[in-house]
C-alpha cells in the first residue's frame, strides 16, 4: 500500500491548509489496513465509524470477508447520509422535504451535489484470508468492488489516473514478484506528482499474511540506484545538434 502524506483541512470543500507529514493508510482489526482521500478530519471519522464495525468479528469466522465487505458498505451507506445532511443545509432544504416533497425544484441539483460529495470520499482496504489470500476493496461510497486482477486499484484525487496510468505502462500485474510491485508503486506515486495536490513524500507498507508489516517509505541507496538505471531518462541529449542530423538522415527531411 502506498500513499502520500500531503492532508488537507477543508471548509465547504475548499482546501484551507496542509500538513506534509501526515497520513493516509490506518491500520485496522484483524490486520486488515484502510487508505482513505478525503478532508483529514473527514477521514478520521470515516475510519473510526469503520474500525468500530470491523472490531466486531472474530478473525477465525470462515465468513470475514464477506462481513469486511458489508462494514465497508455501511460505512459508505454513513458518508452517503453525512453528505445528504450537509448539502439540504447548505440548499435550505429539509430531508422530509427532499424525500416527500414531489415539487421540489432543485432535487436534481441536490442529488447530484450529494454523490459528488460522496464520491470525493475513496477508501480501500487490504489484507489476507485466513488461507493467506490477498483481499482487496475499494469503494467511492456510491459502489464497493473487489479487485483479483490485475490485482490494484488507485484511489484518491486529482493524482490518482497518473498513478494508474503509470502502473498500465508497466503492466503491473498480481503475477509480478514483491520487488518489482514495490518499485513501480513507487514510480507511480512519484509520476502522480505531475498533480500539484499530491505531496512529495510517501508512505509505503508492504503487507505479508501472518507477518508484521515493513515500512518501505524511505529513499534508499538501493532505491535511488534503481531509480537512476530504470525510471525513464533524461531526453537532454537530444538537444545536441547532431541529434537533428540523425533525424534529417533517418527520415530524409529536406530543407
């Protein structure tokens, strides 16, 4: 799992300040872990509202996975019903009104207004059956999914589709060993960085069934090396002139 550590306060869904060294990823019962995008304080109570569901099962029931699924589903059915409240205040509109009245002018708008809201809350949530089998969830708070293959999703905001983008061009897969996925997360969040919303600095754990998790958010020797042999190149070398003259022979350009 990897993330980065920029948090944000917002107030009516403007950003009002920063934290760079905050963070994302949440560690939850049973050793499943949580990431969420959201408003820091937003997410602390998201989180909280989803731990206090999923420290209710016991790890040895045979149906945790699917009990994991349905705490994610309520949660996203308590962001749903926090956003509807906040948007009837901010229209003026009463939830009965909003739910019985058939006149209501602007219901269109003020539903819209709700699932964008919500939408803009992601979580996903990683851990192992008791076989060791990887699970991952993730869920908009509109729809929850499952993903097996390619085996990631790329949540959060404005750097998310740059993050997934990158893993495409290295066709991640789940049949890729630990090292090779560690590296490519890693190039993808630094690629998300195109995105000025996304912090410069990381967290990244790797998960293992029936192990303590490792932090790998450092910037090692060995990273560094591998960042410099295989994170794409510096194209400054086709500034040289006889660079233009290798693309006049190879193509035949004429003055």
């Amino acid at each position: 799992m990897c993330a980065d550590t920029l948090v944000s306060w917002s107030s009516e869904g403007v950003p009002v300040s920063g934290n760079l060294g905050g963070s994302k990823i949440y560690k939850m019962p049973n050793g499943f872990y949580a990431a969420v995008c959201d408003d820091i304080s937003r997410a602390s109570q998201i989180i909280s509202y989803l731990y206090t569901q999923m420290e209710k099962f016991e790890p040895s029931n045979p149906q945790l996975i699917d009990l994991v699924k349905n705490a994610l589903d309520d949660t996203s059915e308590y962001v749903r019903l926090w956003m509807r409240r906040e948007v009837l205040a901010d229209y003026g509109v009463s939830e009965d009104e909003f739910l019985h009245d058939a006149t209501l002018a602007n219901r269109h708008e003020i539903a819209g207004e709700i699932k964008n809201r919500a939408m803009s809350t992601q979580i996903t949530i990683a851990g192992f059956k008791d076989t060791g089998a990887p699970i991952l969830l993730f869920s908009d708070c509109i729809a929850s999914q499952e993903q097996s293959a390619p085996g990631f999703f790329c949540a959060g905001g404005a750097g998310n589709f740059a993050a997934l983008n990158w893993l495409n061009f290295r066709q991640q897969n789940c049949f890729m060993s630990i090292q090779r996925t560690f590296f490519h997360v890693r190039e993808a969040k630094q690629f998300s960085e195109v995105c000025p919303v996304v912090g410069e600095l990381n967290q990244t754990i790797l998960l293992r069934h029936g192990k303590e998790p490792v932090n790998l958010s450092s910037v090692t020797p060995l990273v560094s090396r591998w960042f410099a042999n295989m994170f794409p190149a510096t194209t400054d070398v086709l500034e040289k002139p006889d660079t233009w003259n290798q693309l006049v022979a190879e193509y035949g350009i004429k003055d």
